[in-house]
C-alpha cells in the first residue's frame, strides 16, 4: 500500500501528469484513425522515450496504450470504420444507432463503458499484481520456458485464421532474434559475416518496420478512400444515474470477463470484446436486437475491451509475459530501459511496477475527460488527407530508428521488415504471433538452457514441477483442442 500511494504522488507531479495527459490524448487521437493503431503509436514512440527517466517513459506508454484502445470506438460508431481491432465488436451495435440519429448517446455509452470498465479492472490490478509477483518469485527456469510456450501457443490457437499459419509466424518471430551473440555460449552466430550482425537485429528496426511501415504500405493502397460525412454534437452524451443503474451488470460482467480474458496471454482486447459481446447477447431477454443499434452491445464491447488493458498489465509486470501484442511492445520498452520485466520489478524498481498500476487508473480518467468534452474536435481528425499523414509517420520511422544508434543499416532493416509484415498480413499469417515470439525468445532460449544444464539434459521437470507441468498442459490442450473442433465439425458435416 505504501508503494501505491508513493506513485500516486509522483505521478501527479507535473511532468509526469503532463506526459500521461500526452499519452492519452495521442492515443485517443491516434486510434480514432482507422488504419492507426495503439500498436503503431507506442513503437513509433519508442524511440523518443531512450533519453527520458523509465518511470516517465512508461507513464506515457500505458497512457497511450489506454487512449489508443478507448479511441477506436469513435470511428467504429460514426463510421462502421474500426480504429482498433478491439473496436470491431462496437460496430455492430454502435454505427446502426449513430445511423438513427442517436451518435452521441451511441459515443456517450461507449465512452462510460470504456471508463467504468477500466475502473474495475483497475482494482483487479491492484489487488492480484502484488501476491502474483510473490508467487511468480519461487518459479525456476522451467515454469518461465513453459509460460512463453503457452503464450505462443495461446496465441497461436486463438489467431484469426490458420493456426499453423500463426504458428509460423511465432517461429519466424523466434528465428528472427537468433542472429548475434549465443547468451550460453558467448560465440557469434548466423551473422553471415556482417558486422552489423554482431549484436543483433535491434528491436526498434523490426517493430516500426513489421507494425509501422507495413500499414502505411496497406494504407497506400486506399490512399484515397474517403470517410462519409457524419453530424454530431456534445447533447444526450452524458448518461443519466438511472442509466448507470440500468447497465450496472452488463458493466460488471463485461469487466470481469474482459479483465480475466486479458489476463490469458497473447489473446487482447478484440477476443475479450467479442466473447462480452456473446454473452450478453446469450443471457439477454431480447437477443435479436443485438445488431440493430442496441445499447447493451455497445455497452459489453466497450467495458470489455478496456477491462482487457488492465488484465494484460498483470502479467506483464507480474511474470514478464505480455498478454497482447502491446504488451510485448512495452517488454521491449523496459528492456531498453534496462529493467527486467517480471516479478523482480516490484523488488528492484517498485516505483515502476506500481508506476504501470496507479499510470492505468489516471489515465483512464483523463480519458474520461478528454473524450467528454473533445470526441466533437476528435472526429473531425478522422477527415485528415491520408496521403499527408502517412508521408509524415514515415518520416518520423526512418527519424526515429536512426536516431537511436545512427545507423541507416538500421532503417534497410525497417524497410525489410515493413515488406515482411505486409507480405505476412497480405497471406493472413498474422503478425502478433510474429512479435511476441521476436520478443520472447531470447528468454525462451535463455530459460531452457538454464533447465536443461541444471538437469544434464533432462526434460522430466517439465512433468514433474507442478506449475511447469500446469503451464505445459494447457499449451498441449491450447494446441489440440482447435483441431478437435475442426476434426469434430467436419465428422458432424460428413454425417448431413
């Protein structure tokens, strides 16, 4: 308790008040253009936080990762458009009411959900963070290797598409951070004689380039695509007490199952707003209203997919496992500053740990007030010529990546990266699984290693260490049970 409230009071200092406010407000921004994304703002941003103190940098990091998320809903109810994949369940219920006259009461709802959500899955990330970080503290080298093989393959499993697609991915992510140094053996490998080689592919280069430049080249290709015209102003957006009351369990359902769907790794806010989205559709007295403008879609979506940001926090700052893509991105951000993700950081740099808690709560209320009393101004940025706003975010890639170690070898590998990560998106292998594996690998590598070499080469811990062999089970079972389901429906089908 007496680390919360620290970092409650260094975080409403001014600067870092000043930067978290930033960080929303870009983020907001930022996801309200379909084609931009959260994902894409944080790595762009990367770069300029190397200079900046840790606690300051990954203050603005989760502003952005909060605004980013709660800003696709505007596009998604005024244009059918969704700024963020977490947006795409808002669609279906926001756009048909903004199409009958009610797009304010339609942002209004989304608005307070998005709140209302994160504000519930704040206290889970108060409450757990600190005893899961206690318990993660007694795992060894084989619970760590199993936790990043079950984040890959949750994530592969759960993948839009085809798993084995999605498992390639993964691979390739792995494959890619494999150029370097041996961490075991301290010898140069797969360098191809290049010098540049020697220290690996840096994790700016291949982020902006897989995430950044590939959707600018999408982009280009509906370059000139342009939005409908909508009307909208600020009256019927603020809801009633009689309305909180109303949608009270739709809130906290939606919360819970977004919070705990954020909290299984690799999965993110898009599969925590469709599965809230399933439910309350499942449990309501009138079912065939979802999709025809009805609030309680609006509602679910929203609470659950912000409520997702506060549950993917938890592992990240708990076991060092990202439970979205953005989340591996902000890995990569403590990395960079020279902090170890996981259950030390509340040991080591508990202003940090708690920083990444008490930054999620005041963003999510700056949220609030910014999308209050700004989503009129906000809206209209969804009208910016797209050609001007993409040759300006390429231009601050190729800034950015070269600034940090002044090498232009760095931006061919940015370049390189944004034609995989089209190619990738272009043949539906998606690039989630792509990052996370970029990411985790190195600690994949390192941790089995250290197993294997504490046992002379012997796998028996992983069936034998209760938590490994947990961890394992559930990558085996998130592995088989989609080819279940297929064997099953297609056995079910033959039969008709």
């Amino acid at each position: 308790m007496e680390h919360l409230l620290n970092s409650f009071s260094l975080l409403l200092q001014p600067l870092p008040l000043a930067l978290l406010f930033i960080g929303v407000a870009s983020g907001i921004i930022i996801g309200a253009i379909p084609g931009l994304t959260a994902t894409m703002l944080i790595t762009l941003t990367l770069p300029l936080t190397f200079f900046m103190e840790s606690v300051n940098a990954i203050t603005m990091l989760v502003g952005m990762y909060v605004g980013g998320i709660s800003g696709g809903l505007i596009a998604a109810t005024l244009l059918r458009m969704p700024g963020t994949p977490a947006s795409i369940m808002t669609t279906f219920d926001g756009y048909p009411l903004s199409q009958q006259g009610h797009s304010a009461r339609a942002l209004g709802l989304g608005i307070t959900a998005s709140f209302i959500g994160g504000l519930i899955s704040w206290a889970f990330l108060a409450v757990l963070s600190p005893p899961l970080a206690n318990l993660a503290l007694t795992f060894g080298p084989w619970e760590y290797f199993t936790l990043v093989l079950m984040a890959l393959v949750m994530l592969a499993s759960l993948s839009q598409g085809s798993m084995i697609k999605a498992l390639m991915a993964a691979a390739l992510g792995m494959m890619v951070h494999l150029p370097g140094v041996d961490p075991s053996l301290g010898q140069m490998r797969l360098t191809f004689n290049l010098d540049n080689l020697e220290g690996g592919l840096s994790l700016l280069p291949v982020l902006i380039g897989a995430f950044a430049v590939s959707q600018i080249f999408k982009d280009i290709i509906v370059i000139d695509r342009e939005p409908p015209p909508v009307h909208l102003d600020r009256k019927g957006m603020v809801l009633s007490l009689a309305d909180i009351k109303k949608y009270a369990g739709n809130f906290f359902r939606s919360s819970c199952i977004g919070t705990w769907v954020g909290l299984l790794p690799g999965i993110g806010a898009n599969i925590a707003a469709m599965l809230s989205y399933t439910t309350a559709k499942n449990v309501s007295k009138e079912p065939e209203k979802f999709g025809t403008g009805h609030e309680h879609g609006i509602v679910a979506a929203e609470t659950a997919n912000n409520a997702a940001v506060g549950g993917a926090l938890i592992p990240l700052i708990t076991m060092g496992i990202p439970g979205s893509v953005v989340d591996a991105i902000l890995i990569g951000a403590l990395i960079m500053h020279n902090l170890e993700p996981g259950p030390l950081l509340f040991t080591t740099n508990p202003e940090i740990a708690y920083g990444v808690i008490t930054a999620y709560l005041i963003g999510n209320i700056i949220m609030f007030g910014i999308m209050m009393f700004s989503v009129v101004h906000i809206a209209r940025m969804l009208y910016i010529p797209r050609a001007y706003l993409l040759a300006t975010i390429l231009l601050f890639c190729i800034i950015g990546v070269f600034a940090v170690a002044n090498r232009f070898f760095d931006v061919w590998i940015m370049l390189l990266f944004g034609v995989i990560g089209f190619i990738m998106e272009r043949t539906k292998m998606p690039l989630g699984p792509f990052v996370i594996g970029f990411v985790l690998s190195p600690i994949a590598e390192m941790q089995l290693r250290s197993g294997l070499m504490a046992t002379d080469g012997s796998l028996l811990p992983l069936f034998t260490r209760p938590f490994a062999a947990t961890f394992f089970a559930i990558s085996v079972l998130s592995l088989l049970w989609p080819l279940f389901i297929e064997w099953k429906n297609k056995n079910r089908a033959g039969r008709h």
